[in-house]
C-alpha cells in the first residue's frame, strides 16, 4: 500500500494530466471555431461588397447586418487581433454603404432644430450651429461624402434631432462645446467627434457608434457595436450587443443605458437591436494586453453614482 503522501501526489499529478488535456481539447475547438468563422466571415464580405458594387443597396445592409451579428455571436472565442480585424471590416462596409447611398439615392435636406439657451444680457448672438461637415482626416467607418445629418462647431446649446430626421441616417457631432445633444429616434451609424464637456442621449443606432477624440462627456448609447478611440474622462451609458472597445482612452467608465422617451420601443424595433442582449460591462481595452489583471484604462460606475433621472 502506497503511503498517503504519494497517494496525494499520484493524485495531484493525475489532476493536472486532465487538466492539460482538457486545456489542449479547448484549444483545437477554439481553433477550429475560428477557422469556421473567418471563413464564412470572408464570404459574407465578399457578398456584400458585390452587391454594394451592384448597387442593390437593400440587400447589401441586411447582408452586413447579418456579417455584424456573425461577429458579435462569435467574439467569445476569437482572438483579439481577429475581433478587431472583423470590427475594422464591417465599419469599412457601413462608411462603403453610406457612400454608395449618397451616390445612387437623391440628396434631401434636413431641417435641424437647435434650441439654444439664451445669451447673456448685452452679449452678441452666437451664430447657429453648422450641419456637420467631414474635415480633414476622416475618422474610421466614415465615408467621403457629405454627412446626412448632424452638428458641428456648436457651443453651450440644446441640439435635438427627431424621428424624421434620423432614421436609418448616418449622423456626425464634431467639434461640439459644451452642448446638450438629444438624437431621438433611430440612426444608421453614429460618429461622435472632438467633443468636449457635452452630453450626447441617442436613441438605438442600427449597427455602431465610433466616440473619438472626446473629453469630459456624458454619453447613452445603444447599438451593435461601440469603438471609442482617443478618449478620456467620459461616462458611457450604454446598450451593446457585442463587446465594447477602447483604444488610446483613459478614466472612461460605463453603466447600463437608461435613456428613455416616447417612442423608443418602435426605435428599438426598426433597429432590430436585441434589448435582451447588453455588454455593457464587457470592455476589450487594445492597449491593455495583460490576461491575469483588469485595465486601468476603465470602469464600471457604481449603481449609488448612475444617472437615472435625465432631464
């Protein structure tokens, strides 16, 4: 009879052969998960960029809307590099879509409503905000043409836009100074730019929102995917159907989207966003590479410290 100190090391070892071996089991799975997944990602992309150069403009968004919800089903066992990699071309797709709308469709003009607070006894008028205009340097997921809708160079005023106005529209705020920001109804995309000290309430954007190059803001945002670059001192309120991500960011921190006003459930509706999927506490931070330790780069905001009442 073998004496209990080796019985407990024969154990121990035994042990840890099953782990490895249910380890390297993992990883073939995992792998080949992979595999099928770049494979049918590849193909669904070039699907719709045939379409797109076809012009059958209908089928090519519910084609891509399909690709967005392949990788955000599949995000659980992808690499990090991978996810990246399909985020990158599924924005490229949208900037693509956008493009060839403006290209094939008529231009319509928007009237924007700016309700702006008012100025100070004996001070000048300030000039109302601008439609938002691309400048130099696009940002990702943004294509050439002109915005569709959206403001730029505004300061200290209540921006609103509305049902009419965004639906399955690509929006742009840019260069916005402490400015109020309500989008209710349902865009296409989402770019928010160069804000500071702003606070931005949206309605369910059908496929992402790219935050870059913001400070001091206050953000509720729901939508597929959520890509926030160049990015310090915001709260995001958020609903997302994949993980979200940061990049070059700092003292960012999230909580659940709370945002509410009549109408949104037909918003969520034509969306097509899943209210029962949120990640809105799973952040994929690109600058943080460590597995064994959380990024210092983000947060969650205590349930004492969220917002629930926004108006």
């Amino acid at each position: 009879v073998l004496p209990e100190r080796l019985q407990r090391r024969e154990a121990e070892r035994q042990q840890g052969v099953e782990r490895q071996r249910q380890k390297k089991e993992a990883q073939v799975v995992k792998e080949e998960q992979s595999e099928f997944f770049l494979a049918a990602f590849a193909r669904e992309r070039e699907a719709v960029e045939a379409l797109l150069a076809a012009g059958t403009l209908e089928e090519a968004a519910a084609r891509l809307q399909a690709l967005q919800k392949l990788l955000t089903g599949s995000v659980r066992f992808l690499a990090p590099y991978e996810v990246r990699q399909g985020q990158e071309a599924v924005a490229r797709l949208q900037g693509d879509l956008a493009a060839r709308r403006e290209q094939l469709q008529p231009k319509k003009k928007f009237a924007f409503r700016a309700l702006k607070k008012e100025a100070a006894p004996g001070s000048a008028p300030r000039p109302p905000p601008a439609p938002a205009a691309p400048g130099p340097g696009l940002a990702e997921g943004e294509s050439g043409g002109e915005p569709l809708c959206g403001f730029s160079g505004a300061q200290d005023a209540e921006l609103e836009l509305g049902p009419a106005e965004l639906r399955q529209r690509d929006v742009l705020l840019s260069e916005l100074r402490g400015c109020r920001v309500r989008l209710r109804g349902n865009p296409n995309t989402l770019r928010v730019r160069d804000c500071r000290g702003c606070t931005v309430l949206c309605g369910p954007v059908s496929t992402s929102v790219l935050v870059d190059g913001c400070s001091d803001c206050l953000l509720a945002l729901a939508c597929q995917q959520l890509r926030t670059h160049r990015t310090r001192d915001c709260r995001f309120y958020v609903q997302v159907t994949s993980r979200a991500v940061i990049e070059g960011c700092s003292e960012v921190s999230f909580a659940p989207y709370y945002w509410s006003y009549p109408g949104i459930e037909g918003d969520f509706e034509s969306s097509g966003l899943d209210r029962d999927s949120n990640n809105w506490n799973l952040v994929d931070d690109f600058d943080w590479l460590a597995t064994d330790k959380p990024s210092p780069n983000w947060s969650l905001i205590p349930e004492q410290e969220r917002i629930t009442c926004w108006d």
